[in-house]
C-alpha cells in the first residue's frame, strides 16, 4: 500500500494597526523557525493595509479582511483607538448587519478565521495570533501523523463561566444535547485545524440552524470557534472520520493573563518551557512593553535552545 501523499499547511493571522509591531515580531519569527513552503497569511483591516504591506513577500500575503466577512456587514463608526481607550469603548470595531443585532469585533473576527479556513487551498491551516513569536522549529510532524491533523484537546473543564457559555453556544448550533461541558476544551494559543473538518462543522450548523453559517454565528452573541471546530469534530463526526488526533499536550508556551509582577517572575516564566513547546504567547491585554515582550520571547528561545542542546524530552 502506498503512503498517503502530505498534507499542506498554511499559518493565519488576524492582525491590525494596533498590533502591528508585535506581528511583525511574530513574522521575524516564523521566517527563522516555519518551513518555506508553509504559506503566511495575514488579515487586516482593509485600512491597515498599507502598515502590514513591508511584511508581505515570500511565503507571505497580506488580505483584507473584508474577503472574509459577508455581505452586508459594515463598520459602525468608531473613534480612533487612542480615544476608545478614553472613552472606554471597545478595542476592536462593531459591525451593523441587516440580518443581526451588531456584531463584536471579536465575534467577526472568529467569522472571518472559520471563512479563512474554508476558503484556504491547504489540508491545515494553523491560526496564530499577533501575539504569539516561535521559538523552535516547526515541522509538518507537529500538525499531522499518519495522515491525521493534529486536535488540541485537554480534558480538564476550564474555572469559567465564559466556558460555559461557548460549550452550550457550541451544542446548540450543532444540535447536540445541551450541556456547559461537552468532556474537554479546544481552546489553546496555537491552533491546528483540517479544512475538511472545518467545511463538514459549516455544514452541520447550517443543516442544524436552517440559515447560513455566517448569519447563524452572527446572531450568537458569545460562542468560541475551537469550541465550536472541537465538539464538532469529537463529538458529531468523531476524531477517524474527521481525520484528526486528538492531543492534550499544547504546542504553545503561554501567558493568558496577570501582568508580570517582576524579574522573578519573568525568570520563572522562561524556566516554564517545555520541549513540546514550539511558540510562546504573551496575551496582547498583558500590561507589557514591546521591548520587554521581545525581550521575554529571546529569552524562552534561548531557553528551548538550551533544553535542545541538552537532549531533554
């Protein structure tokens, strides 16, 4: 019997001008440590465009947003960032639709990840976000084994009532039976997800709520798209038909919350790696420098480089 041919992989990230440092950090380092051939894609706002054209070329494209949002959705008019900040207004933008009350930003950026995904040309898309640098080398092996993608799944339930509303969200679009925890979370700072599994989820929510996936989601105030890309594939197809794995160990080495308290801190941080972890994330909310970031990120690679040289497991 021959060997399944490859899968292809492709990185994606939703970025914008806030942010734009930080991706171009992020995209220093995929350059040093991802495969050529894997694709880089980052969505931005169409306005932004211009600031994240330098870091297009090569393996890189830079896309307007817009590609991935339907139609009918538009931008309500905001204050420049500087002033939502003093206003208290919320970071990202809100979209007016005519078929759902408006639409957080973070809710449409969840949209356009899921629309990303299926429009893609590759098996694996991988989303990492703009605040997130590798720091080893990252191969097809990290994604897929035996022709199987990679399914980030812990079953230890997360202290969160958000948690719990993006599993029952989940099971309601999916017309499972309702529940807050449907065995496990899928949420992790690196995410490996098969396009075909991502179309089949599509599907089965239009299949389920009777109107495109788009304005379904749309009219769903709080849901999780690995949420929803995780009990779909574990709990309505089922990991072999899917063809995915699942996997509890994170490939991200990562800070959610809690701004560093000190040197001690950041130290103890760093010592935290693990030979598994092939980026680290520092949550963009994390009260933190550009400087000190990049200077927290050279110090976990250099801490992974020592943990490689040593031979550790």
């Amino acid at each position: 019997m021959s060997e399944p041919a490859p899968l292809s992989a492709r990185l994606s990230t939703c970025s914008f001008r806030g942010d734009v440092e930080a991706c171009r950090a992020l995209c220093e380092s995929v350059d040093r440590f991802v495969p050529e051939a894997i694709e880089h894609w980052l969505i931005v706002p169409k306005k932004d465009m211009p600031l994240f054209a330098p870091l297009a070329g090569g393996r890189r494209r830079v896309v307007a947003e817009d590609a991935f949002l339907p139609r009918g959705f538009f931008k309500a008019p905001m204050p420049p960032q500087r002033y939502r900040r003093i206003l208290r207004l919320p970071r990202r933008n809100v979209y007016l639709t005519p078929f759902s009350p408006p639409v957080r930003g973070w809710i449409a950026q969840q949209m356009m990840k899921i629309a990303a995904t299926a429009a893609a040309t590759t098996d694996i898309v991988v989303h990492v976000d703009s605040d997130n640098a590798f720091i080893r080398p990252l191969t097809l092996g990290h994604l897929a084994r035996d022709g199987r993608v990679r399914l980030y799944r812990d079953p230890e339930p997360a202290a969160s009532e958000g948690h719990r509303l993006w599993h029952a969200a989940a099971g309601r679009l999916l017309g499972l039976p309702p529940s807050d925890f449907y065995d496990a979370e899928y949420i992790d700072a690196l995410v490996v997800w098969r396009r075909s599994a991502l179309v089949a989820m599509t599907r089965r929510i239009e299949a389920t709520m009777g109107v495109s996936w788009q304005v379904a989601l749309s009219r769903t105030p709080h849901f999780a798209e690995y949420v929803l890309y995780g009990v779909h594939a574990d709990k309505v197809t089922g990991f072999d038909a899917a063809g995915v794995y699942p996997e509890p160990r994170s490939l991200c080495h990562s800070r959610w919350t809690g701004d560093f308290a000190g040197p001690a801190d950041e130290a103890a941080f760093v010592r935290g790696v693990r030979p598994a972890h092939v980026s680290c994330l520092i949550q963009s909310t994390i009260d933190l420098s550009l400087d000190r970031r990049l200077d927290i990120y050279r110090r976990v690679e250099a801490e992974a480089a020592r943990q490689d040289r040593a031979g550790l497991a």
